[in-house]
C-alpha cells in the first residue's frame, strides 16, 4: 500500500477513535478526497443507510461513501482477495458468509475494541447481542425473511401459518422463493410438523434433507429471486400471490408504495446482518473507523427510524421510536419484536458456514439438475 494511504488510514483512525460514538458535537476533519466504499444490498436498506448512517459519516469526517451493489456469495470476493486488489473497503453481509469468508481467510480479523460503549459507559461487549462478536464480523442488525402475500388474493381466509406456504389447494396461486437453500429448507420442514428446535438436527441427515427437497419440487408455478428488490415488485405486479423476502423490503413497499401485501410473521428466520472488513482492503483504517461509528447506539437506533430491523444493541433497542416519515410506531415491525417473533426462527450460521457446499449441491441436483449455480 502507498505510503499516503497509509497515511490517511492513520488519520481516519485517530478520528474515529476521537469521535467515539460520533454524536452531534463531533468536530469535522479536512475532508478526504479518495470515498470509503461500502459494498451493501440495494433497494430501501441501502437508502436507509444512506440516511442513517453513510451521510452522517460523511457529515462528521469529510468522508465521502459511496456504495456498490451486492446480492450475496462469496465468488467475486475471493476473486479479489486472490487479486490481492478488492474494490471495497467495507463488507455488509450476513453472519453465515461472513463466517465461511473468515475461515477462508477472505476477511481481515477485526479489533476487540472496535465498538464504542454505550452511552452510559456500559461496555461494548456487554450492550450488544450474544455472539454479536466475530473475530473477522461485528453484528449490526437483525434482519428477518419472511412471507408476504396479497391481501386481495385470499379474499375468504388468509394465510397464518408457513405451512400455507405449501398448501396451494386453500391457497392457490404462484409462489417466489429465493434461489438458496437457506430459509427454504426450514420452511419445508416446518410445513411437516417439525419443531424449530430439531431442523438443523433433520437437516443434517439425508432423510430429514430429502423431505425439504421434497416439499420444495412439490411447489407449482415456482418463481426463484436471486435480487432482494425482486419479491415485494413480484408481489405489487401480481405475478405471484406469496413471496418471501426480506421484512424491511417489504415494510418499505406496505408503507411507500402502498402495496396490498401483508407478512406472515410465523416462522420468520432471523439472521445477524454483520459489517467485515476484505482482505487487502484499499483503506482498512477507515474501514474500522466506519464500523465504529456505524456500530454507535445513536446511528443503530437511527437506522430503524428508516427500516425496521432490530438492532444488536440493547442500548439501541430501548431507543426505538417511530418511522422517520409516516410517524409509524416502529417497535411493531422489527422481527424481534416479542409479538413477530414468537414463532421465530434463529438461522444456524454456524450450521451453514460448515455445510454450505454440501447443502448447495444437493439444493441444485433436486431443483436444478441442467444448472450449475445457485447462490452461495
């Protein structure tokens, strides 16, 4: 690395251990004319960031962020890393990739102090959630996918539970899922009757993994997303009657664009959505000064003024108002909120990480035997 960058990750460094939680009283360095990037999801998650987060940053460092889109996997990543030359400085991604990236080495190891205290000077590793702390990923959220469906397309009963997911007899109609394993193969078993304490103990059999599959082809009129912007529109244009996808899309559809949709919050998974730093990221001193700041309780509990997603922090969480824009309370609409998430499941990342080539293979012979990629 030349040696100005190394410089100004110096720089950025000290400022960002200056501004600690960077409240409104921060003082504004010179400004920095090379931009931090962010490799984030896109749609309504990224502009709530952009306002929550990537302005303010700027704001209080003379930083510019800008974003590039990513829609999960780890294949351009290790491309990179292998180039030794990645184009990003910051990671958004969950818990489970960052997990896999970390044991392959694609990931720089993070500080233990890279979280500033809570504002009442409770320790960082005491505000935030369990096992909020990776050795190359912080947690910042948690996120939840869901089901959503029309309202108008079920006008005599609607759906309750995840195993009407399945059942296109009372619910007819056409379906979208993600193109992963993930989340669908415990929906699939949770249609049979299986407790959520046993799915990942099924999963790792053949039998309990066949029955997922099973369930999963016996699906018709199947749509597969890979883009998290591609359910809630699959849903608004009526091409499908139920979709899953990310609760924060489609809270920004139901309350934006007014869509007729609702979520079936029974056997939502839920999931740590994380920051990572690359390896041989551009400005990895910035990097860390930028998931300190993130990571604040003042910026998590901004954030979900703009998108309802809980936040890792329990300083953050009691600090949960309203929708920036319509004044909404949104406590109702964050996935751990204890009346969404009584029926909730808590994704295994641990799991994943482990079997994510195995599960994948055995995902696409079932479901795509004449295609060779499925996320990853």
């Amino acid at each position: 690395m030349a040696r100005g960058k190394r410089g100004l990750g110096r720089l950025v460094l000290i400022l960002g251990l200056a501004l600690g939680s960077a409240g409104p009283g921060a003082t504004r360095s010179e400004p920095v004319v090379e931009p931090l990037t962010v490799l984030s999801w896109g749609g309504a998650y990224e502009r709530a960031q952009a306002r929550a987060l990537f302005a303010p940053f700027t704001e209080a460092t003379g930083i510019p962020v800008r974003v590039a889109r990513y829609d999960g996997g780890l294949s351009a990543l290790r491309a990179a890393v292998a180039e030794r030359d990645p184009p990003w400085d910051v990671l958004d991604m969950t818990r489970s990739q960052a997990m896999a990236a970390c044991d392959e080495g694609l990931l720089e190891p993070l500080p233990a102090d890279i979280a500033a205290p809570a504002p009442d000077g409770t320790p960082a590793e005491e505000d935030f959630i369990d096992e909020a702390f990776g050795p190359c990923s912080l947690t910042h959220s948690v996120f939840a996918t869901v089901v959503a469906y029309r309202t108008d397309a079920f006008p005599g009963r609607r759906p309750t539970r995840i195993a009407d997911l399945f059942d296109q007899r009372r619910f007819p109609g056409p379906r979208a899922l993600q193109r992963t394993p993930s989340v669908n193969l415990e929906w699939a078993l949770l249609s049979y009757g299986v407790p959520r304490q046993e799915l990942y103990r099924l999963l790792s059999t053949r039998r309990g993994l066949s029955l997922a599959l099973e369930r999963l082809a016996g699906l018709e009129d199947l749509r597969w997303w890979e883009a998290g912007s591609a359910p809630p529109e699959l849903l608004i244009q009526g091409e499908v009657v139920m979709a899953s996808g990310y609760n924060g899309r489609f809270f920004d559809a139901m309350v934006n664009r007014d869509a007729p949709i609702a979520i079936l919050w029974d056997g939502q998974v839920q999931e740590h959505e994380t920051w990572a730093i690359p390896r041989h990221a551009p400005h990895p001193e910035a990097a860390r000064a930028f998931i300190r700041f993130a990571t604040a309780t003042e910026r998590q509990a901004a954030l979900t003024r703009y998108i309802p997603y809980g936040p890792s922090r329990h300083s953050a969480a009691r600090r949960v108002t309203t929708h920036a824009d319509t004044g909404l309370d949104m406590r109702l609409h964050i996935p751990t909120h204890p009346l969404n998430a009584e029926r909730a499941v808590t994704k295994d990342e641990a799991w994943y990480a482990r079997t994510r080539e195995r599960i994948g293979d055995y995902f696409r012979a079932a479901l795509f035997p004449d295609d060779a990629t499925t996320t990853d």
